[in-house]
C-alpha cells in the first residue's frame, strides 16, 4: 500500500525498480507486510456496481443420489454423474445455440471425492465461448449434505459442443458477450484450451517419438505380470428411446456410462477388487449413434502402474444388419485406483501386454501418464500454486505454453486496475491483489497492430527500445508461436553482477474479432543454461503484452507484469523514480516502433 501510495504521489524510483517492471525479476523474499493495528480489511466488492444480471446459458441440475444411482458401496455411479454432467452441458449449449446440439468432445475431468446416498449433486454448467458452430461449456459439480449442511467440490469440466441445423447441418452461432471478471477470464482462456485440445494427438506422437523405450517388465509382489488379455471385457448395448436425446441420438453421457461400465469391470479383472474411477482423459465423439444402434463397448488394461492402471475402452455402433461395417463412436482412456480401508491405494499387479498392438497400447499409457500429470500439473493448479521456473522439456511443452498465455489472460482480464500516473500519451496502473503486485503500462501508437505483435514479441531486438536489457540469445525455436530465449539484464544496484532469466516467449494472434495480439513472458529451467556464477539467476512469473487494433493505423500497446509480495521491501526501499523512468522507457518503445513499422527487412525476419 505503501508503494501505490508513493506512486499515485508522483514520487521518483530508481532504474533498478524499472528492471523489475520490465523484465519481472523477483528480488527478496521478505514475507509481505503485516496488517497495521486498526487496520480493516475492506468487504469484498464493497465499492463495487451492483451485479449483473445471471448469465442466459447457465443452467444449474440438482440431483438427490438414491439407491438405484449408486454401486455396491453406496456411492454414486460414476456413469451417472457422467449422464448429469452431459445432460445439464447440452442444455446449457442449447441455451445459446437455439437449436440441437451434440457432445463433440469433453476435457481431462479429475475426480476429488466420492458420493453417497442421500447426497444431493449441484451440477453448474454455462456456456464460457462460442466459436464458428462449436462453443465451450464450463460445468462444476459440487455435492451437498442435507444433514450437515456441507458443501464440496467433486470435479470441474469442460465440454465442446456442435450446434446442429437441419439435417445435421453446421450451424454459425452467435458471439457470446463475458459480463463478470470471471466471465472475462473464461472467455480469454476457452481460445487457448481449444488449441490445446487441437494438438493434444501431436503432443502424444511427438512424446513417442522422443521417448526412450520401455525396460523389462518387472514384477513388484514376487509375483508374475498378469496378461493383458485376462482383463479383456466386451458387450453390447441396444440403444433403446430412454438413451436418446430429443434428437434421437444416443445421449453422449449414457455412451460415457456405458464405456465406465465395461472399463470397471476390465479394471476389477485386474486387481480382484473394486476399483474406483479417478480421472477420464481428453476424448472426443467421432460420430452419433440413434435408436435401434447396436453399441460394442470393449476395454482392456493398457498398463498398471504402482498405484493406478489405464483402462482403454472404445465404442462401435452397427444396425440390424451385420454385413454392414461397424461405425467408430467413442475411445477414452481411464484411470482406477484400488483403495484400502483407510481410503489409501493399494500396490497393483503388473500388466505383461499382449505382442504388437498391446505393446503399442502399454508404450502409449506411460505417454499419457506423463502428459496427464505435466498438464494436471501445469494447467489445472492455481496460478500461485505453480513454480515459477518450471523444468521445459518435450512432453509439458504444450502444457506451459498454455499456462504462460493464461495467466496473462487472467491478468488482462482482471477488474480494479488503478490509474496510478499519465504522461502525456503513457498511462500507468496498479493492481494489488492476495499475494501479487502488478502494473499495467499502455500507449496508443500510430503502428498496425500486426506489426506491434511481430517487433515486440522479438525478444533480440527489446535491447534496441529498453536500456535495462543486454541482450537476449534464441536458445530454441519451439514452434512458430513459442520460444526460449536466454536473457541478460543491466546489473541492479544492489547486485554487483548482472542478471540473466531464461524465458519461454509465447506468442498468440487473434482467436476472432475483438481478441488482442498477445505476447506472453514467463520462466523455465532448462538443462543446457543452468544457473551460473557470472550470473544472478531472475525469474519473472507473469508479464507480456497485450495489443488492441484502434483503428487501421491505430493500436493500443498495454504491458503487463505480476510479482510475488516479496518484492515489496525491495521496492519500498529504493525509491526514487518509477513512474518517471517507466514513462521514458515506453516513450522509447514508440519511438521503436514507429521507425521500425515500415521496415521491410525486419518484416520478412519475422
């Protein structure tokens, strides 16, 4: 508080305070400040407008769980939660689309809890974005407990859904306007998670591909690996009115209960126990199925680990005639855990894979592990709960580019941003929230927006606008939209050496109109530039830039940077001259952009 204050004064602060804005360096970590005596924490929202009106997509499905819901422990079925789940989802698309809509695919949905008879299930769904004629549907479900009044979370969700017209004919749906903060947020985020799921198929490949291959089975219990082929499971479902939609195609819930079925009892062949289901990979609905299908649901083990095993299951629909080919539905891939009486998982057997296609499937699994923990790991945790410099490697590459982007969205995003100085065309805010710090830096330049994205996501050329960076070396070319570069800044005066980050640069065009050019910043290890003792190592959690076409020659460059409160006593000390120094410098970053914007060479680098 002490530093808005300081700031909102016009007081002075030093370069060194400037590095920290620019290249987001976390110094000291002293603990934040502790609330001064008779000082009040203000009511969240208290000056805030009133709430908006609740958002048209949202459908809220409360469900009580009853003996027939539950399986052989008392608990809910997780084929029925699936039902529910989809259920209020398509509603919910329904809602905006104004017409039919299918499940086209459903994200990794981890489940955090068990539910029992007598409970009640809050399901929440609404629409978070819509694209051409798919859109994103966020869900989260929580259960009651009538009795005690508890609340907790089970899982969170997010479902595409396609909006069909006559037919089955596509349909072009409405743009979808965000009103709350959160709303914003989810509405930013839905563009990355759809490339996400876009490349998800090549994160796997390429995870094969550099893969090393896998040792010798071996056994954990003194006992021999159990064949695969003992846990193989298939049936069949005739899919009858009551499993059908309005549409009178199969429901994509009743499908996913079908296949968590068949995957249990594969699961079950396994261990000789009950398992219990604890996370569904990323899926996606080949095609529909209607009344009077035929459905073959088949599951085998793929792979156990020490304390979970995948259970693959896949779902083909033919009709009354058996000459004709079967027709692909559904493949998703399942984690079960065998829990003991004390709620802990017990130690599986190992799985000895069949040759060839089994083979492949047991190499496949490790793959998806890793990838399913990188991205439980990096995209599903709390932004504070994240590293700040997280080990890159091949398998999470995806995963941290997505986060990078997001935590940048979230940022932008966010409400209550204070006016903290204006110079002339240079105009600084500030945010304080929970543990972070951050500054919002914009200007309105005479450069096309396109151009601003490609000089400023250039990380070799920020030295030429920003004095407080030496230079900045391209360590590794990811892809087209992210790279790793290694950077060295100015030395810091209270260092007697100068700083070096090594920063994974994402870059981002527009998902549709209205959407900003985005540049985002963020920290990782790599084992090739350790830290070294010329050197001290920095490390920026959240910054970047956003840009915004006012017109056609017209943009608007905002930066951003987010840092931890131990950076507070650092920046409290040093005083002297942040609003001042950060106006000179994006003074000079237009002038960088305004003499580059017509530069045909540097255009054809890029």
């Amino acid at each position: 508080r002490c530093l808005l204050k300081m700031v909102k004064g016009n007081v002075i602060v030093p370069e060194d305070i400037l590095s920290f804005c620019c290249n987001g360096l976390q110094g000291s970590t002293s603990p934040p400040r502790a609330r001064e005596a008779g000082e009040r924490e203000e009511a969240p929202g208290a000056m805030a407008s009133p709430s908006p009106a609740r958002n048209p997509t949202e459908v809220q499905m409360s469900q009580l769980v009853l003996p027939c819901h539950t399986n052989h422990r008392g608990e809910l079925s997780t084929g029925q939660l699936l039902k529910w789940i989809d259920t209020a989802a398509c509603l919910s698309a329904e809602r905006h689309a104004g017409c039919p809509c299918v499940t086209a695919s459903m994200d990794d949905i981890y489940f955090e809890h068990t539910i029992s008879v007598g409970q009640v299930v809050n399901i929440k769904a609404k629409v978070n974005r819509a694209f051409n004629s798919s859109m994103e549907v966020g869900i989260q479900v929580s259960y009651e407990d009538l009795c005690s009044g508890k609340h907790c979370s089970i899982c969170k969700a997010y479902a595409t859904f396609v909006a069909q017209g006559p037919l089955g004919s596509k349909v072009r749906l409405k743009p979808l306007t965000p009103q709350t903060e959160e709303e914003k947020i989810e509405y930013s985020i839905a563009a990355e998670r759809r490339r996400m799921r876009l490349v998800h198929k090549d994160t796997l490949k390429d995870l094969l591909t550099h893969s090393p291959q896998e040792p010798e089975l071996e056994t954990r219990d003194g006992s021999g690996a159990v064949p695969a082929e003992r846990t193989r499971v298939e049936s069949v479902e005739l899919v009858l009115p009551p499993h059908a939609n309005h549409q009178g195609n199969t429901f994509g819930g009743q499908i996913m209960a079908w296949m968590e079925n068949v995957a249990t009892i594969a699961a079950s062949r396994l261990c000789h126990a009950h398992p219990t289901l604890r996370a569904i990979e990323m899926f996606h609905f080949r095609g529909p199925s209607q009344v009077g299908d035929r459905l073959v649901l088949k599951a085998i083990v793929n792979n156990s680990f020490k304390n979970s095993m995948e259970v693959g299951v896949s779902a083909e629909a033919y009709g009354q005639e058996m000459s004709v080919s079967r027709r692909h539905i559904n493949s998703a891939f399942m984690t079960f855990v065998v829990l003991d009486q004390e709620g802990h998982p017990r130690t599986l057997p190992m799985v000895a894979p069949e040759p060839g296609d089994g083979e492949r499937r047991y190499r496949e699994a490790s793959a998806r592990k890793k990838i399913r923990l990188d991205r439980k790991y990096v995209v599903s945790c709390k932004q504070t709960e994240v590293p700040l410099s997280v080990p890159w490697d091949q398998s999470n590459k995806v995963y941290l580019s997505y986060n990078n982007v997001s935590a940048l969205k979230m940022l932008v995003a966010k409400a209550n941003w204070a006016l903290a100085r204006e110079k002339e065309k240079v105009r600084m805010y500030t945010l304080e929230e929970d543990k972070f710090l951050s500054f919002r830096i914009e200007m309105s330049v005479c450069i096309t927006a396109s151009r601003a994205f490609s000089l400023l996501s250039n990380l070799r050329r920020r030295h030429e606008w920003d004095s407080h960076y030496v230079s900045a070396e391209l360590v590794q070319k990811v892809d087209d939209d992210d790279m790793i570069y290694h950077v060295v800044s100015q030395k810091l005066r209270h260092e007697n050496k100068p700083q070096d980050f090594v920063i994974l640069a994402s870059r981002r065009k527009p998902c549709s109109k209205g959407d900003p050019y985005v540049v985002a910043f963020r920290s990782v290890t790599l084992p090739t530039h350790p830290a070294r003792a010329e050197f001290t190592r920095g490390e920026t959690l959240c910054s970047g830039f956003c840009i915004w076409p006012e017109s056609e020659e017209m943009s608007k460059v905002a930066y951003y940077n987010q840092a931890m409160p131990g950076y507070l006593n650092y920046v409290t000390t040093n005083v002297a001259g942040l609003s001042s120094d950060i106006c000179s410098t994006f003074e000079a970053c237009e002038k960088f952009l305004l003499k580059n914007k017509d530069d045909l060479i540097s255009r054809l680098q890029d």
